[in-house]
C-alpha cells in the first residue's frame, strides 16, 4: 500500500462536505512512564450540526476518574482555531511546529467518579477543577493514511502540568495525537484503536473493525541502530496488515482485559483506568465509547515479557453491548 506523505498543510483545518456526520477530529493522549496517571482531550468538531464535542480526562491507579464531556461547545468564528469557550471550560491547542510540536493549556471543571461506568448510568459525580499545561513532541515518525481515509498519527512524548482539585502534577510520560476529518459514524460500526510504546523503544498503532471485516492499518516503529526513536521510514516502519482484538466484557460492556494480535506479534492488554463516553446520535441512538490508559506486554517470540503503556479504544454500536 502506497502511502501519502505527511506535509504542514494537514495539520490545517480542512474544509467539510455536506455530510450530518462530517467531522474533524484530535485526540491527544499521555501517560505517565510509570504508569501511574494518564489522560486525554478530543476535539470533535462538527460543522454541519453547529457544535464541537469537547473531552478531557484524568485517569490513574488509586484515583477518580475526572472527565469533561461537552457536547454542545461553540464552534469558533476562525474555522483554523482551536481555541474555546463554554460553561465552565476554556482550552486552546495550538500546533508551534507543524508535525512537530503542539501545545494544549485547559481550564474546567470536571465531573469526578470513583466507578467509570456511573458516566453511562447517570453521570453525577462531583465537581472537580481540571487543567492541563502540556506538550506534545513528536517522538518518531509521522504516520499519513491513505488518502480515502485521510489522518495521520503521531508518537509523542509529553510534558508539562495536570491540575486535579487541589493537586499540581508535573508529568513527563508518552504519548500519542492524532487528526482525521470526513465522515464519522459511531452508531454503525464498532472498532478497536490503539496506540502504544513498549519499553524496549518500538511503538505501535492499529485500527480495525468489530466484528473483523479484515480491515487493519497501523504501524510498528522500530528504534534506529544509534537511537531510541524510529528516524528513517524505509528502515524503521513496518506497515500493520493485520489487527485483530479480543476482548473480555466487564460490568456495562467496560472490558476488563483484552489480547492483542499485530502481524505476527501479540499483545496482553491490563487496563490501568477507563474513561467511558456515551454518544447519542442526531436521530437518538446510543453508542458506547471505553477508553483506557493501559499497560502492554508481550506474548511470545523474541520479545516475550517486554512491557509498555499506551491507550486503547474501542466503539460499541447499539448492537455490540
């Protein structure tokens, strides 16, 4: 499969077609390197139906989950910002260095929950303060999809500051960002997404459907000869043919454990913390969105045992929970 190169004009907003369900979408992710503290922020924005959906979270072993889920932001007049405002939310997200570099500063209140799932059961909890001050650099290479799927992922390390309540955090952890626009439907398909960075220096993405349909895209970043980072494409890039996940559904369809399978390569998956979102349609269905900060490890061959942190996804249509 030939791939497109990735070029400064992607990180620009793109220009939508007429299509409800279009939608320019960045996610921004991290964890800790020890594993402890992890979170992410979602720019949705949707032109066609006026608003952008807005979601940051902090997860972490021993803690609340803290999570932002606005669904009803206003779309800035500059379709290029990423700056906004809304009822107890501010953020803006700025890209300093194309494709390399991107800075995010967040101020919100949250809501705080010590069981993940009560956000698809009544969504109370209490009101927390939630900020970010963070950095993502780009710790690898950028990753262009096929035009007709057109994104591209990056590997990244992340630093900065978390604001929970009471508590300033510094954090230095890895992470990943990402940037898709077209047509986005939640209620139709389900799939699995992941992003992740073992130990050893490797990094890995893929995407496929659930149930499999035998689509699979991602890659495997290996570490150059003289660095712990992947420099040259042909040499370092391995494309993912073939992804396929299996999953063992907990309480509300949350999994509780999940293996793995990349090319020839498999992965356990122990989630660290959830940060489920709930997806109503324009037309009234639900979908059910878990993600998790989790921990890696391999199974077998020649890197039996090696471990990693990343985040995982997975979308459930109202036919799959």
């Amino acid at each position: 499969m030939d791939l497109p190169e990735p070029t400064a004009a992607d990180e620009r907003a793109h220009e939508p077609d007429d299509d409800p369900l279009w939608s320019e979408s960045h996610y921004l992710d991290f964890v800790s390197r020890d594993g402890r503290i992890g979170g992410y922020v979602r720019i949705g924005r949707y032109p066609n139906l006026g608003v952008i959906w807005y979601w940051a979270c902090v997860v972490g072993e021993g803690r609340p989950l803290v999570t932002v889920i606005d669904h009803a932001v206003p779309i800035p007049k500059d379709p290029q910002s990423l700056e906004i405002r809304h009822d107890g939310l501010w953020a803006d997200h700025n890209v300093e260095t194309p494709l390399e570099h991107l800075s995010l500063g967040l101020e919100a209140f949250g809501v705080a929950h010590d069981d993940p799932a009560e956000v698809y059961r009544s969504g109370f909890g209490d009101r927390t303060p939630l900020g970010f001050d963070l950095e993502w650099e780009t710790d690898g290479l950028v990753f262009r999809y096929p035009d007709l799927l057109p994104r591209y992922e990056i590997p990244c390390r992340v630093h900065g500051e978390i604001l929970v309540g009471d508590e300033a955090i510094d954090f230095d952890g890895v992470g990943q960002r990402d940037h898709s626009w077209g047509r986005r439907d939640w209620w139709s398909t389900g799939w699995c997404w992941t992003a992740f960075r073992m130990d050893d220096g490797r990094r890995y993405h893929g995407v496929t459907t659930k149930p499999s349909n035998g689509f699979a895209i991602g890659y495997e970043q290996r570490p150059a000869p003289d660095g712990p980072v992947a420099t040259d494409r042909a040499r370092d890039l391995a494309l993912v043919t073939a992804f396929d996940a299996d999953e063992a559904l907990g309480a509300e369809g949350i999994p509780t454990s999940a293996v793995l399978t990349i090319n020839d390569r498999q992965f356990a998956v122990t989630p660290i913390a959830w940060s489920p979102v709930p997806l109503v349609s324009p037309d009234g269905h639900v979908s059910r969105f878990p993600r998790a900060a989790a921990r890696f490890t391999e199974l077998g061959g020649d890197a039996d045992g090696v471990t990693g942190l990343g985040w995982i996804e997975f979308n459930q249509p109202p036919t799959v929970v």
